[in-house]
C-alpha cells in the first residue's frame, strides 16, 4: 500500500484494547493517544509498567539493579504501579470463551463513531 497523501487521518475512529496484560511501551502508546484525545481506551485497568530499569555488575560478582527512568504520559500522568484506567471500562466474561465482550464494545463504539 501507498499513499501520495498524508496517510494519517483523524477522521476514521481508533479504539485501543487494554487490559491487565497491557504493560510498557503498550501503556505508553495507549496513554499518548488518549491524552491527544485521538482514541478510545476500552477494556480493564493495564499493568503499570513504566520504569526503565539498568543493571551493574558490582566487582565481587553481585549486581545493582536501578531504575534509571520513569514514563509519563504526554499529559504527565505516572502510570508506574497504577496504570491506566480506560474510559471504556469491559471486563470479558470467562463463561463466554468463544466471546471477547471487550472486542464486541470496541468495534460496536467505532462503528457508532463511523455511523
């Protein structure tokens, strides 16, 4: 696929799944696009991994482990230990294992938004 155009468009809806297993880079991505007000987060509270941590090897054998820096979202929130929380809030029903109820809310929300 190419585009001569600029292939970024803000007119077509974008819904961001997040769940518990969502951590790091994925919260950082999500949290940026919430914060620009460009998508939707659906889903469940995420992991609340935002800390780069770096290792030192000591000269006895043993190591130090340090965070070395922490991950903001552009609006500044600290999600490290929190996470974020969507706007959207589903939480799939492990009853209903051919189901994911929070794709279903997603995709019906962006449909809406197209409509």
């Amino acid at each position: 696929m190419t585009t001569d155009e600029d292939p970024v468009t803000e007119e077509l809806p974008l819904v961001v799944l997040v769940d518990a297993d969502s951590a790091s880079a994925s919260e950082i991505v999500a949290g940026a696009l919430r914060d620009d007000k460009r998508a939707n987060l659906v889903g469940h509270r995420t992991f609340g991994k935002a800390l780069v941590q770096g290792t030192r090897e000591l000269r006895d054998g043993g190591a130090l482990k340090l965070t070395i820096a922490r991950y903001r979202t552009p609006s500044g929130q600290d999600i490290n230990e929190k996470g974020l929380v969507p706007g959207i809030r589903v939480v799939d029903d492990l009853g209903t294992p051919k189901i994911d109820e929070a794709l279903q809310r997603a995709l019906k929300i962006s449909a809406e938004k197209v409509g």
